[in-house]
C-alpha cells in the first residue's frame, strides 16, 4: 500500500511540476503569430540553337526547359505563421517546374510547393520539429531563380531533391552552426513510390566560420525502388560559398554518388557532378557570373537522356543579370552543353553539344 502511495505521490509531484512548467510557458503559447504573404512570378523565353521539334528541349532539365516560347516557369503564392513555438508554411504553385519536376505525382500533389508545420522543442528556440513538403536540404540552390547566381540552374541541382516529404529535426545552437536529421518518403517524392516500405534518410551540417564564408555537408541514404527490387542509394553533397570581395564571390560544389547495381550486392553504379560558378558585380545593379560543371552518371542512374544512357556532360554558361532592386531580375544568359554522345536533339537528328541563349524577368513579392 506505501509502495502504490508513493508512486502515487510521485506521480502528483511530476503533474505539478508539469504543470507549472506550463505555466510558465502560457504567455508564450498567447503570443499572436505572425501571418506573412509573398510569391514568386519567373517568365522566360529560351531559344535553343539545335531546334528540338518539340517544345520540351532536355529530360534532365526542369526549369526554363522549353523551345521558342515565352512561358512561365515558376509561378508561387505562399503564406507563411511565424511564431516564437510554432510555424507552418503553405505554397502553391503552377508554371513549366511544376509540369516537369512533379511529373511522377498525382495531379493533386503537382501545385503543392511547400506544405510544413513546425514546432519548437525547446524555450531558446535552438531545436525544431517540422513535418510535411518542404525545400531540400541538398545543394546550394532552389526553385526560386532569382535567389541563385545563374539564370539556369546547374545539372547537379536539375538532378537532385529539390524537394522532400517528411519530418526534419533541426538544430542551431548558435549562428556559426546548424544540423539536421531527416525521414521522408523517398528521393524527391511527396507520395512514397508505391510497394516502398522503407524510408529514406538524410543529414546536413551547415557551417558559417566568418562573414562571407558558408561550408555544408548533406546526404541521402535510401531507395527509390519497390521492396522486390530494393538498391540502396547513398548520396553526398557538398559546397562551399565565399564572398572574396565586395564585387567577387565563389561557389564550388561536388555531387557524388551510389547505387547498388541488382539488390543484395555488393557492386555499385557511380556518378559524380562537380561545379564551378565566380561572379562578379560590374556595377550597381548589374552583376555576371561564369559557370563550368560537369555530370558524369554513364550508368543513368539519376538522369535519363531519352536513348536508354545516362548523362556524360559537360557545360559552360554565362550570364548578365539587371537587378534594380533586390526582388526583381532581368537576366540574359547563354548555355553550351557538350557531350561525347550524340545525346541532345537537333532538327537534323542527334547533336554532341547543345547552345541555348535564355531571358527572364522575375519577381519576388516581398513579404
């Protein structure tokens, strides 16, 4: 009987300090969150000197990947809740990107952009839980042009997540440094590939040692198959950016890559994408950049190229970008992919390089 009061006791002494602890938080949780409204417009027009008879010019691209036609690529409406405990996150979005890059999901999954609900674990504010689609955690580049350096974006960010489905725990003890872990569906996937039943993982270590300078770290392990036929994947990228100067800055990026070749073998497929892109600010509000990269994936592991081989290509592109203020870009840029296949189309059959000279005028609704 003194052993059942005990824990009884005990059990009340634990109720009470939870319930203080509560308490203590009330005038927190009362807090009135903060709703903000922005969105994102990105019109192009993209001439591609091998005139593709179609208007899709390349399976491995996903943004401003069609032929002799103004169109929209990337058109988003978003609303964000900020909070000091909680957050969410709802964007919906329509134009090429989404046509292309969700092309394996439902049609009621195809406008989703960002879905995500988070919640912070701790008072600081230093822990965070968030579940739902949210951004990729891989590559130092997004959907939205206009927050990169380049116009296009490059193969090794056309040819990994730009998004995943799941739950990330993320922490940021202080502003040098942040990691997180993640389980989500699948390589790029809001619904999970049907007959999968294991999911996948990731991690990512982001590192601010200076003004100027941002080293990260990201992976992916998991599968894209059915059980049936299960090859692990195992994914790492990594980045580093720095600003050298006030006018010069630097990224250079490595994608690399593993697949087991059949399940329960040890033999693996490899591809590996590094990237290189300087630019350089003329003047106030005109800033170029040059880039040079290279995917090698001669297994098709993660790209196709519409004749049964995976990608084996070099690329160079420079670009001029017009920015009178910081949420609008008028940018011009040129494109020349080189291969050693006869991989691009052209209207006279199939071509070992590719050009293209490419415009946008986008926008960011400020929020």
């Amino acid at each position: 009987m003194r052993k059942i009061n005990r824990k009884v006791n005990l059990l009340f002494f634990l109720a009470l300090m939870s319930l203080d602890l509560i308490a203590q938080t009330d005038d927190a949780w009362k807090k009135n969150p903060i709703l903000r409204l922005s969105g994102f417009v990105d019109v192009f027009y993209v001439y591609d000197f091998n005139q593709p008879k179609g208007d899709s010019r390349q399976p491995f691209l996903f943004n401003h990947n069609r032929h002799n036609e103004f169109n929209l690529n990337l058109g988003l409406v978003k609303l964000g809740l900020e909070h000091d405990r909680y957050r969410a996150n709802l964007a919906l979005q329509t134009g090429t990107y989404a046509n292309d890059n969700y092309a394996d999901e439902p049609d009621v999954l195809k406008n989703i952009f960002e879905a995500n609900v988070g919640i912070s674990l701790t008072r600081d504010h230093t822990l965070w839980l968030d579940v739902g689609v949210f951004p990729s955690h891989i590559g130092f580049e997004s959907a939205v042009s206009i927050d990169n350096w380049t116009l296009t974006r490059s193969l090794l960010a056309e040819n990994s997540p730009y998004f995943l489905s799941g739950a990330k725990l993320s922490h940021t003890p202080n502003e040098r440094w942040q990691v997180a872990v993640l389980i989500c569906n699948g390589w790029q996937r809001i619904r999970r590939l049907p007959g999968n039943s294991l999911p996948s993982f990731g991690t990512q270590v982001h590192f601010v040692p200076r003004e100027g300078m941002t080293l990260n770290w990201s992976t992916f392990i998991g599968t894209d198959d059915p059980d049936m036929m299960r090859r692990m994947r195992y994914f790492n990228n990594l980045y580093g950016q720095f600003q050298m100067s006030e006018k010069w800055g630097l990224i250079v990026g490595f994608d690399v890559g593993a697949q087991q070749q059949t399940p329960n073998n040890t033999d693996f497929d490899y591809w590996v994408s590094p990237v290189l892109i300087v630019r350089n600010q003329l003047k106030e509000n005109w800033n170029t950049a040059l880039r040079a990269e290279y995917y090698g994936d001669k297994k098709g592991v993660v790209t196709q190229t519409g004749l049964g081989t995976g990608l084996n290509t070099s690329g160079f592109s420079w670009n001029l970008d017009y920015t009178p203020t910081p949420n609008l870009a008028w940018r011009i840029e040129g494109r020349l992919f080189k291969s050693p296949d006869r991989i691009f189309e052209s209207n006279i059959g199939r071509s070992r390089s590719n050009f293209i000279l490419g415009t946008s005028l986008a926008i960011k609704f400020p929020e």
